[in-house]
C-alpha cells in the first residue's frame, strides 16, 4: 500500500500522537479470553465447544506445550511448539489428535474441539495412509 504523501510546508514532527486505545488493552479487552496460534497466527478463543480445556488452533491444529499430566493445567516449563502428528478414536467413538512437542519430542493426546476445521482434520487422519512409518512410530512412542 502506498504512503500518503505529508502536505507541502508540514514536517513529520508535527503530526499529531496517537491517542491511547484504552478500550481494547485494558483488564478483560479483547485478549482476555483468547491466544495467538504459534504457528498461524490466528486469534483464538479459549471456550471451545466440545471441550472444558482449549489447547490447539482450530485452523491448523497447532499447539503449545503448556499442559504437563492433566489437561487445563498449565504447569509445563517446556512451552514448545506442538505439531499434530497423527489422530485416533477412542472406544467410545471420540476422536483425538496427537501432537508432538517439537523442542522436548513429547507426544501427548487431545480431544478435537467441535469448531477444528474438518479438511485439515480430514488430512491429518488420511496421513498415516500416506506415510505408513509414521504410524508405527507414534504407536512405538506411545
């Protein structure tokens, strides 16, 4: 996008400060209740239907690891990124995704969320067809 070109006889100086944008930064803005995805970049919301504890990227399936033995608890030191490695359903028909810290290699297990987005699920549970090792590692690792 171009730049707007200053009005002949008005130097940079005497431009007007921005004013203070109290509304959206201040206790409870609009990232009270949300994160910013390391991978996409995306804002997202905490609540989540379908689950008590969002802990991925609805868009990309991206993580952090901030989880340590139980879900919502937030006492990991790692905080690496976490990518979606594989996926599984559970006896009762609930499906779960498997990311992978990349700076520790711990792999943990997540329930998806009712708003992830269907087609990077889709790939996410076609790409042990696709990468048939990969399968049996994860399993190895687990």
């Amino acid at each position: 996008m171009p730049r707007r070109k200053q009005p002949r006889g008005r130097d940079r100086s005497a431009r007007r400060p921005q004013r203070h944008k109290d509304v959206l930064h201040g206790n409870g803005g609009h990232r009270a209740h949300d994160f910013r995805c390391v991978n996409c970049r995306l804002d997202v919301s905490l609540t989540a239907p379908g689950t008590a504890h969002r802990n991925h990227c609805p868009n990309c399936l991206a993580s952090l690891h901030v989880d340590r033995r139980i879900p919502g608890d937030r006492a990991s030191d790692c905080r690496g990124q976490m990518v979606a490695l594989a996926m599984f359903t559970r006896p009762d028909g609930e499906w779960m995704i498997v990311h992978q810290c990349l700076t520790c290699g711990e792999l943990s297990a997540n329930r998806i969320a009712g708003d992830d987005n269907a087609l990077v699920l889709v790939r996410l549970a076609l790409k042990p067809l696709q990468d048939t090792t990969m399968a049996s590692r994860t399993l190895l690792t687990l």
